[in-house]
C-alpha cells in the first residue's frame, strides 16, 4: 500500500497514534514481512494476544464438541487439571521447608507431590515451561534484529548433544564446575549453530530462514549418527540401545521441588526466569539491545547512523542460539539425563512451539514468560500420563494442543484479520477496501 | 466556463480520536475549472480527498455530484460517480505494459474468457491521443519515465470515466520540463469538459494553474478566492496563518578555511555504473555550496560516498584535517561530518523509535548516552528533551514514536541531531522535500545560521529555487560530472541548461 493520500496526517497537531504509527514510508518498496510484523504488534498491544488466544480456545472446542461429543469445557477443566493448574486453586493450611534450613513454615498450598498430584502435575507443567521460555527467547530476539530463526530445533539439539557429551564424561569433577561446565559449552553450541545462520546472512545475504531450516537437518543427522548403534557418543554397556551414556550424578541440576526419582522441578527453572530478565536487560538497557533494535526497525538508517548491521546480525542470531542451547543443555543435565535417537527427532521439536511462544508474547520479555506458561500447561496437560482418559482421550488431547498452536500461529500471524473480526480497528477496514480497488 | 458544480461538499466533519481533522469544510468544483486545495502538511486535504474517493465516511455532511446526492460509501462507488485518484505515489505494476496497466481490473474479454488487450490498447490510444497525453501503450512501465508513469495513472482515471480527476501533489516528482506539461495535459483536459482538483502546497505552481483556490487550516476551510490577483504572499499567509518570510533572509558570506574537500572522486554502483566521475570541490567555513542537477545524475552516490555510506573507487575526500576516504560512517561522523539524508523516512530516522532513541542515533555508544555498553535511557530522554523545545519540534515528547510525527518536526528531530554534535561540515540532501512552507522557513533559516556559525554547508537539492536562494556558490552536476559552477545570481533558466548538459563546454 502505497498511498500517499492516507500517509499525510489529517491534522495540524500531527495524525493521531493510531493512524501515522504503522503508515509504511512513503515511496518506499514493501516493507518486509518482519517489519510489518512489527508494526502490527504496536497496534494491538495486549488485546490482540488474548483475543488470538480466545479465539484460538474457542474453535479448538468447536472441534472438540463435533468430532467427539465430548464437552469443551470440561475437556478443558480436565486438561487445566492435567497441567496442575488447579493447585494453585486447591487452597488449605500446609506447610513449606524454608530452603537451606530445616525450618517449615505455614504455606496455603500442599506442595507435597506424593500427597498431591495437583502438585506433580504442576511440576511437570514448570519443567515443560523452561525450554518453552528459552526458545521463545531465541525467536524473540532474531525477530527484534528483523530476523526469523526457524532454527531452534538444531541449536536446541545441539546444546543438548554438548551436554550430554560433557555430563557424561568427567566424572570426578566438582558437581558445580561440571554442571556449570555442561550448561554453558551447551548454550556456546547453540550460539555457533546460529551463528553460521547470521554470519551467512551478514556475509552473503544467505536468507536466515533458509540457512537454519538446513542447519536443523545437519544437527538432527549428527545426533543420529553420533547415538545411533556404534556411534561415537553410543552408551558404553548397552550396545544394543541407541542411547547416549546417561549423565553423572554430579553434572545433574539441583532439584528444588518433587521427588528427584521421579520427574521434579530442578533449579533451571530459575535460570529461565533470570534469561527472561537478561533479555529485557540486554535489550533496553544496552548499547547491543539499542543496535539490535535499530537494525531490525530500519537497517538503512542504523547503517547511517554509523551501526555496523552485519555485526548485528550476526551476534543477535549467536545470542538468539545461546538461548535455544541453553534450553538444550538444561533439558539435557535437569531432567532428560540422556539422549536417544528417538530424542533427537522427537524432543527436540519443543523448539518449534518457541516460536508459537514468541510470536504471542510478542517478542517482550513478559509476553513471552507468560505465553511459555500456557503452552506449557497445554503440552502438559494434555499429555498421556496427566489428562483424565474419562473425559477426553489424551492421544486426541495432544492432537488439541498442536491445533491450539498451530491456530496461535496463524492467528498471530493474522492480526490483521482478529483485528477486523473484532472491529477494533476502522483503519483496517479502510486498507482493505482501498486495496480492493487497486 | 460553465458556473454549474460537478461537485459539491458541504459541511464536511470528520472525526478521529482526540482531533478533528476536517471542521465543517464546504468545498465546490465547476465544470471545466481547476480548483487547487492549498494547505499546509496535516491540513486536511488528505482527508478531505479520502472522503471524496469513498476511503473515509464523513461524519457530518453531504456530498453532491450534479446536484444529486452521491453515497460515496467506497472507491468503487467514487469511480462509478466519475471521481477519478490520481495518487502522489504511482500504483502501477512495472512488469507490465502501459495497456495491461490501464484495463487493470476492467479487461476486456473476448469468447467470454480470453483477455483482449488489442482492443485495449487501442482504446488506451484513443483516450491518449484526444486528450494529449502521449505514452505508447505497448512500452512496459518499468522502462518509462516519471512523467510518463503519471500520464498512465492520469488515463487510467479517464479510462474508468472520471470526469473529476484528483491530482494529490502532482508535481513533487516531476523535473520543471515534465511539470510544464503536466500543465498542457491539464488545460486539455479542462478544455474538454473535465473537472480537476489540485492538491498541492507549492504557491507558486498554484497560482499558475488554478482557477480557484481553497485555502485549508487545520482541518477549517478558511477561504476559497479566484487565483487571478492571488499573490504568494497572501496564500502563504492563509495557509500558515502568519507572515511568512518566502525569501531567505541571509548576509554575506565569509568563507573562511576549506573544511571539506573532495578531489578526483570517482564512484561506481553496484552494477557497475560509474555514477561519480572525477569530481573535485571544496566546501569552506561560512559559506553554502549549492549542488544543482537534475535528479538521478550522481548526486545521491556523491554523498553516499563522503558519508561513507558507499565505496570510493578513485579519489580522496578530506574533513577538516582529516582523511576519510573510505572511512566506515561512523569515522566520517566523528571527523566532523552531520549529513541530513535525502530519505528521512528510509534513512534518518527508525520511525519505531523514540524521539528520545532517534536523536541518539550516532551517539548511543559513548558517554553520557551509555558507558561501557550500558544504556542510560534517563539521559537520552533529557537530551531529547532539551534538542526538542530548541528546535520547537511539535506532535510528541521524548518518548514518541518518530512515525507519529509530521514530515516537517520529523525533519527537525534530524536537523536538531546532527546540529548538536557540532560538525564542522553539514551536507543536507533535498532538506526541504515534502515540507510544508512554514518547516521549509525553519530549515533555510537554521541552515544560514549554522553557516553564519562557521560551519561549511554542502547542500544538495532538486529545486533550483532552493539552491538559488541559499547557496553562495553552485555547481551544477550533470552525469556524475561537475559541470560547471556558478554565482547566486545566475539565473534558474542558465543552471537549466547547464543541468540538462548543455553548459559542458562552457563550463567555469
């Protein structure tokens, strides 16, 4: 839409926010689609993510109710139950251990997972959430450069191969230095991944979504090749599993709540919460942030504004990467303990829900917190082992989840249309009837 | 001339949230009259148009077209009513013909499927050969001109029947020859009965064109007067509603030492055109060189170079007393140079940016803006703060987004940025374009203070208006070549030639 009458503003006071804001430049060639992206995240602020997010919940239960004759709502109670959200509404008089001590004190929640499942289901709700985090980060920050890492899956693996690799050799060394040795050559992995994407982008102008889509396939074959029978890193006394060795007590991540036999929530959860707080701090409080966002708004003026944007590509797709690794790694010595080749096609794909987590958080660092939350509960609640079968059947219940996403996607990537559906914004109106003309 | 109206609009209200841009505006167009609607950025004619060609719904108001109520719900409902648009931005699809362009959406069929574009062209010929607009129907949009491409958008509102025609700012992307015959075009047009408003706020073309003039002011129509007596004085003070002053206002100059100086530049483009050849001046302290040409003839490549925004092929380029051939940009900043970008929509600012981030842009990564790759937003924001009361910049604070701001205080958004860092040499490409004459007044004025400031002033621009009356010295370039160089008082029709090739021989 090039037009120049509706690119002037109606005004002597300058055009009112909702009209100048996402008026491309004037005489200009299209903007890409990141930029428009973009520019219709401005517009709709936190209304449009929770609409998508209705929207989305609302035809899943449509679904629900012809292809089955199961009740939405309570396929939907059953699967918020499943992800042991309902904990939190489980209020009663128990009591916490206060941590480092052996102190307990009142606390309104049973946070005995033997006593409540609420509570263990909760637990797998929150260890679903810190890849989700992780990767949604990843996207995120690739798309504030004006980038789409698609590329998550490979840089997750990769991650996750480096820290298996670490956690399970070395045995001996101090607990602290290994895990922490194994997290970070982990995220490292994952910053090279990427960071073959960028350099290409910045060097050559290889299109990023192309470069990692291919990185991906490399990093899945490697790991097949390596945990396959007779592959380098194969388990060392079952030679008939194609499984990794399984990583050494002292490269695990502390577990903090649950029962560590079990599945139980290990301290990555913090280290997600704190790379939630990193992004925001890198990229509004930084001169790196400043120069990412300058390239990803309008690389011709932060190239005239002395910025190199090559540099940037390439360090916010190695940053985005370093995110994606980290998910890998901590998957990896938090709870998975060991890959097998079934992992490396399967599991990993949890980096593709990132990119749904991104795109509903909006790339901000609080969106994507939160929307990490819902499709961790989704993928948890909907899970064969936490969805009651009586209600819904969970192999149907997965299938939801992956059309709940798979509508976000769309949706976010609609704005436009929820906008319209909802008649929230008359300019839209106004741009389709123009472009009707043309 | 035939005093019935073909179009009426009466009292005309449109709304949007937290401003009225159109106040009850009555507008009429007679049979075979130009009526130019004069005003300045953010006037109102845009929407006032928008309302016309079915885009907005008025509020309040009633539109009339011979005498009869018209719905004008849509564009579709516009072009049936005979409203044609002709866009400042052309939308026509390169890859096709001049033709194909023309029966977009209205092909013509034959067997009921098959497009016909033998008949299209020759219908296309007809409307072109009556109405004087010459354009060969079978060239491809791509290969023609500027001028051209307007004639096809200008017969493809002829074609769909329109009998009003909308021209919005008509002229800003023509040379002074191809605005000429826009001009021809128009009296034909009128000649035959067509109808046409003139959206535009260059006084002067106004008052050459029109029959009528309606002055627009913040969404209020402040009065419509006959063009014949109309001086450019007068409009201008309609339109701003003050005096304004449409001379520069400048003393003598007093250069003082070369602060830039370019020698032997040669530039070659990516395709391996060369687009700068040889070319050799200087720039003093206190003193504005003008580079006058026609657009396309190197000058955008000339300054991409200086600024380090492109490759030197041969040649040297020296700041103050520093060489920055093929230093990166950021070099060239820091030995002294300010550049306002032709593009400051594309290139001088991220308009998703804060004023308070834009007025930071060269400046984010050293103190006080940041230290050790640390960001502190608080002073960014009093630095914008500061820069935006001194340079009286209008429509946001600190934390708005440039995008929200009007062409005009985006443009001192940038001029108060690269003024501040104090550079001793400033090169403003085409700093005036697009500007309404008020922000046009600002600019001229500031650029002579901060020559009068000692600073070395290369200004670039396609209208030899503005080059005449702010430059000390003018070169004209024509292919990539200085052609010639001459005093301010030469006249536009001598830097005319000379900018069209005609002054190579003689050049100074």
């Amino acid at each position: 839409m090039s037009n120049g009458v509706s690119g002037a503003d109606p005004s002597g006071l300058g055009p009112p926010p909702h009209l100048g804001t996402s008026e491309p430049p004037d005489g200009g060639e299209k903007p890409s689609f990141v930029t428009r992206y973009a520019l219709a995240q401005k517009a709709g602020g936190i209304v449009v993510p929770l609409l998508t997010v209705f929207l989305a919940f609302l035809i899943g239960g449509v679904v629900v109710l012809i292809t089955t004759g199961s009740n939405p709502i309570s396929t939907y109670r059953a699967i918020f139950d499943g992800a042991g959200l309902n904990w939190f509404t489980e209020v009663g008089s128990y009591e916490i251990r206060l941590p480092f001590t052996d102190a307990h004190v009142w606390f309104p929640w049973n946070v005995n997972d033997i006593e409540s499942t609420a509570a263990f289901n909760l637990q797998q709700t929150l260890i679903n959430f810190v890849p989700l985090v992780l990767t949604g980060l990843a996207v995120g920050f690739a798309f504030r450069c004006g980038m789409f890492n698609i590329g998550g899956q490979g840089q997750y693996l990769g991650g996750a191969i480096m820290a298996v690799w670490i956690g399970s050799e070395l045995p001996g060394l101090p607990s602290v230095v290994h895990v922490l040795f194994a997290v970070i050559a982990g995220a490292l992995v994952g910053a090279f991944w990427a960071g073959i994407a960028g350099f290409l982008k910045a060097t050559v102008g290889t299109h990023e979504v192309i470069a990692t889509i291919m990185l991906n396939w490399i990093a899945i074959y490697t790991g097949v090749f390596l945990f396959s029978l007779g592959g380098p890193l194969q388990n060392d006394t079952q030679p008939f599993v194609p499984v990794s060795n399984d990583v050494v007590e002292g490269a695990k991540l502390p577990i903090f709540w649950g029962d560590p036999f079990l599945q139980a929530l290990h301290v990555g959860f913090f280290v997600a919460l704190a790379a939630l707080v990193v992004y925001w701090i890198t990229l509004n409080r930084t001169t790196l942030g400043y120069e990412v966002r300058a390239v990803g708004y309008n690389p011709e003026a932060a190239r005239y504004g002395g910025i190199s944007v090559a540099r940037n590509y390439f360090l916010a797709m190695a940053i985005s990467g370093a995110f994606a690794g980290l998910a890998g790694a901590i998957d990896t010595v938090g709870w998975a303990y060991r890959i097998n080749t079934n992992d490396v096609m399967i599991s990993s794909q949890i980096a593709f829900v990132g990119i749904a987590v991104a795109l509903l958080g909006r790339n901000k660092a609080i969106g994507i917190g939160l929307s990490a939350l819902l499709f961790a509960a989704l993928v948890t609640g909907t899970s064969t082992r936490n969805l009651d079968p009586e209600i819904f059947k969970p192999e149907l219940a997965s299938n939801l989840t992956v059309m709940i996403q798979g509508l976000v996607v769309l949706f976010v990537g609609a704005d436009v249309l929820i906008l319209s559906l909802f008649g929230l914004r008359k300019r839209r109106r106004r741009q389709q009837s123009e472009a009707a003309t043309e | 001339m035939d005093e019935r109206p073909v179009l009426e609009l009466r009292g005309i209200t449109k709304r949007f949230p937290g401003i009225v841009a159109n106040d009850g505006v009555d507008f009429d167009l007679r049979k075979g009259e130009v009526h130019a609607l004069l005003g300045e950025n953010g006037a109102g004619k845009s929407t006032l148009m928008n309302v016309l060609y079915g885009l907005y719904r008025p509020d309040e108001g009633e539109i009339l077209i011979n005498g009869k109520p018209a719905e004008l719900g849509s564009p579709k409902a516009s072009i049936e009513n005979g409203v044609g648009m002709v866009h400042q931005h052309f939308m026509l699809i390169p890859v096709m013909t001049v033709a194909e362009n023309i029966v977009l959406a209205t092909e013509p069929v034959h067997n009921g499927v098959l497009l016909d574009y033998s008949v299209a062209e020759k219908r296309v010929q007809e409307i072109s050969t009556r109405f004087g607009l010459a354009v060969d129907p079978r060239a491809y949009v791509r290969d023609i001109t500027v001028g051209q491409q307007q004639r096809v958008e200008i017969l493809k509102a002829l074609y769909r029947g329109a009998d009003i025609l909308v021209l919005d700012e008509p002229t800003a992307v023509l040379t002074p020859q191809e605005a000429q015959e826009l001009f021809a075009i128009i009296k034909s047009l009128t000649d035959q009965g067509k109808s046409i408003i003139f959206i535009s706020h260059k006084l002067n073309e106004v008052a050459e064109i029109a029959d009528r003039i309606t002055v627009l002011r913040r969404g209020k129509k402040i009065e419509t007067l006959p063009a014949a007596g109309a001086t450019e004085e007068g409009l201008a003070r309609l339109m701003v509603g003050r005096e304004v002053l449409l001379r520069v206002d400048k003393g003598v100059s007093t250069p003082a030492d070369p602060l830039l100086q370019v020698e032997g530049l040669t530039v070659v483009d990516d395709r391996g055109i060369t687009k700068v050849k040889d070319v050799s001046f200087e720039v003093r302290g206190g003193e504005i060189v003008g580079i006058a040409g026609v657009d396309g003839n190197g000058q955008t490549e000339l300054i991409d170079a200086i600024t380090g925004l492109r490759k030197v092929n041969e040649g040297r380029i020296q700041v103050g007393d520093e060489d920055v051939t093929d230093e990166g940009c950021r070099d060239c900043l820091d030995a002294g140079l300010g550049h306002i970008p032709e593009d400051r929509q594309h290139r001088g600012l991220v308009l998703d940016f804060s004023l308070a981030e834009n007025i930071a842009l060269h400046d984010y990564d050293h103190p006080p803006a940041s230290r050790l790759g640390w960001l502190y937003p608080k002073r960014l924001t009093e630095k914008a703060a500061k820069l935006i009361d001194e340079f009286d910049v209008r429509g946001g604070g600190p934390q708005t987004a440039a995008a929200g701001l009007s062409g005009g205080n985006q443009q001192k958004v940038i001029l108060a940025r690269e003024i501040d860092r104090n550079p001793k040499v400033l090169i403003a490409a085409q700093p005036t374009r697009g500007l309404d004459v008020g922000a046009i007044e600002f600019v001229h004025r500031r650029l002579v203070e901060e020559r009068d400031e000692g600073r070395a002033i290369l200004l670039v621009s396609l209208e030899l208006e503005e080059i005449l009356s702010l430059s000390d010295r003018i070169l004209v370039i024509f292919e990539g070549e200085i052609v010639g160089e001459y005093p301010p008082t030469v006249t536009e029709e001598e830097l005319g030639v000379a900018m069209t090739g005609g002054g190579r021989k003689a050049a100074a």
